[in-house]
C-alpha cells in the first residue's frame, strides 16, 4: 500500500507518539502546542543546523544539510538535520559527482547523549524514506548531541525498522479516525510540554473542583 501526499504523517511526531500517544494525538491530531524551555532550545537548535548553506564537500563526503525526506510506503514526510553521503565501492550514484556513495543520516539533539529510543525511532524513520528515495539500504546513522557535540551511532537494525513501521501505521490509522487517547497519568507527565493543557490529574478522575482548587493552593505556596 502507498499513501497519498495529503495523508503523510510528520517524522517528527513519532518521538511524541512514543512519549505518549495522547501528547502525539493533543499535537497532531488537535493541533495543540504549548512552548516550554525544552522546545524552544531544541528550536533554536535546529535553526543553528538549518542555515542557509545546503551542500559541502569535505574530501570524501558530501554533506547535505535540511534534505526533504518522504516516504510513500510509511505515508510520512520530514526533513533530515544532515545527511552525509560517504564515497565507496558500493553504493548510489550522485547527480553532478563521481564515484558511488553510501547514505549517512544524522540528527541533532540539544542535550547530552542519552540515545533515548524516541531519538533513535526518529533516525531510522528518516533511513527509512532515505532508503526509499535513493533505493538503497541505510545500515547505521548517527544523533549528534549539542552539549557534548559527540555523535553517538545508531545501526539501522531489524527491529527498530519493524517498530517504526507498526507506529505509523497505528499514527495513520489514529489520524483517520482523529482520536486522542484518554489521559494515562505516568512519570512522563511531569517532563511534558502539554501537562497544562492535558491536564493529567484531572484524567485521573478528580474532580473539576478538585482540580482547580489544587492548582491555586500550589500557585499560592
Ligand atoms: S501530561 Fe501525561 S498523559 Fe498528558 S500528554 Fe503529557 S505525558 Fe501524556
């Protein structure tokens, strides 16, 4: 099956999707955003990366910075931080170049290197369309992460491939019938962007009244 443009899914959104299906759902399928410390320094982050300059060669490696990637199989479109194409016996042929490449996805996290499964989920999505769109296979890509500026490498593996595809489908098939999952209260909702908005507690059936008057005795302590 292939979907068509108009139904792709973000990219990104599989590291919400993962984080919790109902921040993934408030995000995409309701359109909801509330802007933290957190997603502003990642922002910021990315701007660094998506400077105007899009292609360098270094010797043996062409690098290409916010490359469009989609893929019609997964239904998902987004764009790769950096890609690296690495000259080799076995690759891909590059317009304007000589010589076969191999492709080297990279992506850009703020932190410190933690290679959270969200991360790594994200990178191989992006190997995944890259594959499709340059017919070849992605073995390894890399999160580079901006407090220690180190790369840590991630292998494209089995598993990971078949866990991306079964979230994007279960994405697609929330998507079509715009459901949000109910509230699920768990460690993750005191590091979330949206707990003001999806209101955790209140899921937890408390009380409207209950709720509120919680939130002015904490804003008053
Ligand atoms: S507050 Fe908790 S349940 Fe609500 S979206 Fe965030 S992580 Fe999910």
């Amino acid at each position: 099956m292939e979907y068509a443009e108009d139904d792709y899914l973000m990219i990104s959104g599989i590291q919400h999707f993962k984080f919790c299906r109902r921040q993934w759902a408030l995000i995409h399928v309701e359109q909801q955003w509330e802007e933290n410390t957190h997603t502003v320094v990642g922002e910021l982050m990315h701007k660094k990366v998506h400077d105007p300059y899009l292609t360098e060669k270094r010797k043996d490696t062409i690098i290409v910075r916010s490359l469009p990637v989609a893929s019609r199989k997964l239904g998902i479109s987004g764009e790769c931080d950096l890609v690296e194409f690495h000259k080799c016996e076995d690759g891909i042929k590059l317009y304007k170049h000589r010589g076969l490449y191999s492709v080297y996805p990279i992506e850009y996290k703020k932190g410190k290197p933690k290679l959270m499964e969200e991360d790594k989920l994200q990178l191989v999505a992006q190997a995944l369309c890259l594959e499709e769109m340059f017919s070849t296979q992605v073995l390894e890509g890399a999160i580079f992460y901006g407090e220690t500026r180190r790369r840590e490498v991630v292998k494209i593996t089995e598993d990971l491939r078949q866990e991306v595809q079964k979230m994007f489908q279960e994405m697609h098939q929330y998507y079509d019938r715009k459901y949000t999952p109910k509230v699920k209260y768990s460690k993750a909702c005191k590091a979330c962007s949206l707990k003001e908005i999806c209101l955790p507690r209140l899921g937890k059936s408390v009380s409207v009244k209950t709720y509120i008057s919680q939130m002015l005795k904490e804003e008053e302590a």
